[in-house]
C-alpha cells in the first residue's frame, strides 16, 4: 500500500511538517494572551485525536467545531481533520432554529463546543432545538430532533447532564493503545481526495449549503493564495472574519499558517480592546470587511494607538496610503465564494493602475472560467456579461446531500450566479449577482428566510426583505412589513423578535412598516423587488426608517 502520511496535501502531514519547520514560533494569540506556538499546536491537536478517537471518532465522522475564533478553534479542527473525520465549522451567532437545522442538515455525529460565546448560550440553543437532550446521559444521546447526534463536549463550562465537559477531550486518551504510534497509522489512511471540512454559507438559498471540500484542494488553494498575497514568516496577522465562514478559515487562518506566520484572534469584535490588542502585539496585516475599519478608525482611542507596524491588509484607513488607495475600486480585489474555497480570482496586493479599476482579477491557477447566457447557457465571448461558471482548483467537491448533477452541468462546470466577464487577456469585472441574496458586511443573507421569520408574527399580512444599499457593508437588511387590520407593532419590535429568531446579520436594520397599497406590485400580484428596492432606499436616504 502506498504511504499516504508522506502525501504532502493532507492535514495530519500539513502540521506535523509546519511543527518541524518552525517549531517554536506562535501559531495564534488568543482571548486574555493566550498563546499557541505550532509546535504546541501539534502536540494538543495530537492528544484531542486521539481523545476523539476513543470517543468512537473515526474516518468519515463527521464533527461539529463550533467555538469563536481563538485557539481552542484551532486545535479542534486539526484534531478532527488529522484522523480522517469531517470537520463541520458551526456559526456561533446560530439560534435554536438555524443550530438546530445546520446539525441535522450535516449529520453531525459529535459537537465539540463552547458553552457560551459572549451572550449567546449555546448549550440553551442546542436545548432549544433539541429538547429530549434534557432527558438524557451524556455519551449516549438519543434526540430525534438531531438523530445522528451521539456526543455533545462543552467547553468553558459543562451544566447540563447530557454534555460532557470538554476537558475530557483536551487531556488527551486514557487508553493506552491509542498512542502516538496509533494515530499516525490512522493519519497514513487520509488522503488527499478525502473530505476534509463541510463548509456552509451564510444563506444563498433558502438555508445555507453545505460545500465539500477535500485536504488536497483546500491546502493546495490557500497555499496559492498566500503566496499571492504575500504573507510572511514575520508577519502578524489581525482578522476578525470567523473561522467558520471561508474568508476567515481559508484567507486568514490558512493564509497566515503557510507562511509560518502568527493570527492575532478574538472571541468578540470590540474597536477599543482591537486597537490595544494591533498595537501591543505589533501586528503587521489587518483582513476584514470595511465595517470593522471604520469602526476602528472613528474610535476615541484610534489617535492614540501607534500602528506603524501595519504594512499590509485591505482596511485602508489603518494602512499607509502608498499599501491601500484611498479610491476603493483601486483596491486590491478578487472575487470568490464558500464552494471555490474563497477567491477563484485575484488581483494581487499591489494597488490597481488606472485601467483596471474595478477588475477583479484573473483565475487563480488551476482554475477555469467561461460566461455563459444564463437563459440558454451559450457561452459567451470576452466583454460580454453573462454568468460566471467555475471549474478546477479550489472547487468543491460538491453540496451535502445534492447529487452531482443538481450541482455541477454535465462538463463539471459549477454555475455561479453571479454575473461578470473577462477580457480578451482574462481579467474579470464583477457586475453583479443575479439572484436575490444579500450581503452585509461579507454575510449572505436570504431574503426569503427572514420573510419567512416575519410571517409567523400574529400581526403580520405580508413581508419583504430586500438588501439596501450602504457605503461600509455593502447591503443592509431591509424589511417592507404590512400589517393586519387593526394591528400593531413598532419598528423595533419588529427587530426585537427577529433577533430571537435569527443571527443578528439577518435582522432588519431598517422597517417600513407599510400601509396597504403603497408596496409595488406587478399585475399577476408578484412583488417587485427592483422597485421595492428602490423605494426603501429612499426613504433609508430621507432617514424615514
């Protein structure tokens, strides 16, 4: 049998050669100081394998990692990736419902996780979505609602009788046949095609889809991409993009490893205690959406914080002007999704020149690209917008639970939806998506599970989401709300108790709560959302709602 571990592509092979090659430098600081180097990263990520391998974790398992970004994130991941199991990244902004859905959807078998993240329980979600937990041992769960769940391990705090607390898992096996020797003959049986991670969206479809990725596409892609990007050994890496989603798994935590180079994380996004962490640990790269940058630089302490040691990232307004122009579609940019794996296209880090603003790059290599009309799928020539397919590098292995043919056409060739084409000499420009989704501040949100929250309300008729136009985000949620005869309800209430339904990126920043008759409608009663749209922006831009 061929020696799978010597396969350079896969996980267990990938840390065991990063431990080597640069031992003793920080991989991660985390919430408090904490700190990991990746050497330390090997040995903690080797003795919870082999914890979860006593545990009934094998090959194929699939396991949900659901923590904030920091090292205990870190360390579960490789653990679970090493032996052969399926990672499944779980949202820790998730309420009963979405945790509840995403669980069941992935088949995840066992759930390591925190207990809380900041406000938000999660153990009471996981309740919430599964209430005959309450009535079970743990180690041998039962719950129809999640019928493939077995094992729950909390992190941080363990209340409740059917979860097992986590330091069960972190101090390593008891068995004392699951040595090392062991785990490095199950780590000989993964290979590079074998899944790795399940990756869900954020919500494209009416609930988030689950990518398959395997080791050798992803650890192949991010190691192209942080060439391109051009992390360094030294470089401190500073985003606040969660693991869970593929920006911050791939382009930050992937990125940054590569190289050799440290993350700088944080459980919670807060600007004062970010501009003290970026100045204290002289971090070289701050990645993020434009909100975060903002928020940073109209912080009181902003002025006060030296920052001179950043030299790379895209927040403009912490960078120097010769790193990141201050014209926004002369950025660096490239265009990607959860199913490529993040960007399938890429410009690079230096500053776009004049004729190629707004390009978003060319393909990455590996990767394939054509244009086709989206009604009759011709393919269509340079300059002509159509949507963009993808093939090649990065690209999934598939969507949980859809066969191949519901996701790929007959050539192999994943269809988008988003609209853009390419230049004779292979530069794309993004021109759109031709779906409905929304995205705020770098999460899709779908209109039609929000409207489907806002219908349940008793005093509710009819609701429509559309995303709005802002300058930082991108999109903001918005809600056209009609309510039923003789009913009432605030704008914030409205808010309120979609908050307790939905993650707090899909609740309406702005309600118009309608009058009957003043929303657009077509003839056959079809609401349009151009209008829609349109109308509710500008009564956004006349700070009516």
């Amino acid at each position: 049998m061929p020696d799978r571990a010597a396969a350079p592509d896969v996980v267990p092979h990938w840390i065991r050669a990063l431990a080597e090659r640069f031992g003793d430098r920080e991989l991660a600081v985390g919430d408090g100081g904490a700190r990991i180097t990746y050497a330390e990263a090997d040995a903690r990520s080797a003795r919870t394998a082999r914890a979860l391998v006593e545990a009934g974790v094998g090959k194929g398992t699939h396991v949900g990692v659901c923590f904030p970004n920091g090292l205990d994130w870190i360390v579960a991941w490789l653990a679970v990736a090493r032996i052969g199991a399926v990672a499944v990244p779980v949202n820790t902004f998730f309420k009963a419902r979405e945790l509840g859905w995403v669980l069941r959807h992935a088949d995840v078998a066992v759930l390591l996780t925190a207990a809380r993240v900041g406000a938000n329980d999660l153990l009471a979600q996981l309740e919430a979505a599964a209430p005959e937990l309450g009535a079970m041992p743990a180690g041998a769960l039962r719950a129809p609602s999640l019928p493939q769940l077995r094992r729950v391990f909390a992190f941080g705090g363990c209340e409740r009788p059917w979860a097992t607390p986590g330091e069960a898992l972190a101090g390593g096996a008891r068995d004392a046949r699951i040595d090392d020797a062991f785990l490095r003959a199950l780590e000989a049986e993964v290979a590079p095609s074998d899944p790795m991670i399940l990756l869900y969206s954020s919500g494209s479809t009416a609930e988030p889809k689950g990518a398959v990725h395997g080791h050798g596409s992803v650890l192949r892609h991010s190691r192209a991409l942080s060439r391109l990007r051009g992390v360094r050994g030294d470089d401190r890496v500073w985003s606040p993009m969660p693991f869970f989603w593929v920006g911050g798994f791939v382009f930050a935590l992937l990125g940054a490893m590569h190289a050799g180079a440290c993350l700088l994380t944080e459980a919670t996004f807060d600007p004062g205690r970010t501009l003290a962490l970026l100045e204290r640990e002289r971090a070289t790269a701050a990645i993020g959406w434009p909100h975060f940058g903002k928020a940073l630089v109209e912080h009181p302490d902003f002025a006060k914080r030296d920052l001179s040691s950043l030299r790379a990232g895209n927040l403009p307004g912490l960078l120097p002007p010769s790193v990141c122009p201050a014209d926004p579609e002369l950025r660096p940019n490239g265009l990607g999704m959860t199913e490529t794996c993040g960007p399938h296209t890429y410009t690079g880090e230096e500053p776009l020149p004049e004729e190629r603003r707004r390009c978003f790059g060319p393909a990455l290599a590996g990767v394939e690209h054509k244009i086709v009309d989206p009604a009759s799928g011709a393919v269509l020539g340079a300059g002509e917008t159509g949507e963009i397919c993808v093939r090649g590098g990065g690209l999934m292995q598939g969507l949980y639970k859809q066969e191949r043919a519901e996701t790929f056409d007959a050539d192999g060739w994943y269809h988008t939806g988003d609209a853009g084409s390419f230049t004779a000499d292979g530069l794309l420009y993004f021109r759109g998506r031709l779906g409905e989704m929304i995205k705020s501040a770098g999460a899709n949100v779908t209109p039609s599970e929000v409207e489907s929250v806002l219908a349940g309300f008793a005093e509710v008729k009819a609701a429509f989401v559309v995303g709005v136009a802002h300058r930082e985000r991108g999109e903001n949620v918005a809600a056209a709300v009609v309510l039923e005869p003789g009913a009432a309800l605030s704008p914030d209430e409205v808010r309120a108790r979609t908050k307790a339904q939905l993650a707090a990126y899909k609740v309406p920043r702005h309600v118009w709560i309608a009058p009957e008759g003043a929303l657009p409608f077509t003839d056959t009663g079809k609401i349009e959302k151009r209008k829609l749209r349109a109308l509710l922006e500008a009564r956004v831009a006349r700070g009516e709602i």
